[in-house]
C-alpha cells in the first residue's frame, strides 16, 4: 500500500472516530498526532478502529478536562 492511500485510510479511520475533522482544535490535533505515531509503531500502518476508539476515550474522559494533549509516547 502506497503512503499516500495509508494516509488517506488513517484519515478515514479518524473521521470515523472524532467526525468532522475541520472541527478539531490544535490540542486535539497534537494528542492525535502523537497517539497515531505510537500505535503505528505497535501496529504498524494498519492501525485497529477500536484501538483508535479507545484512545479517543481516554482523552476525553481523562485528559480533555485538564486541556492538556494525551502524550503515548514511552
């Protein structure tokens, strides 16, 4: 798969999970970016829905609130 047609399915999967992406702040943006570079490195490219479901949960519930980006890198 070529990187461009990976980046457009990335993308599909994160509209799925966070809807109209237009609609994101930068703080939203930056725990994306970095959630999705940590699970590329787990998963590779072909990064799982629920995985990216479960990681948009926890920082909404755990994170959202204290308005600071969800860091995954380890």
């Amino acid at each position: 798969m070529s990187e461009n047609s990976q980046l457009n399915k990335t993308y599909a999967l994160l509209k799925e999970v966070y809807g109209p992406l237009e609609n994101l702040s930068q703080t939203q943006w930056s725990q994306i970016e970095l959630g999705v570079k940590a699970l590329m490195k787990e998963y590779g490219p072909d990064i799982p829905l629920d995985t990216l479901k479960a990681m948009k949960h926890t920082y909404d519930n755990y994170y959202a609130e204290k308005d600071v980006a969800l860091d995954y890198r380890k």
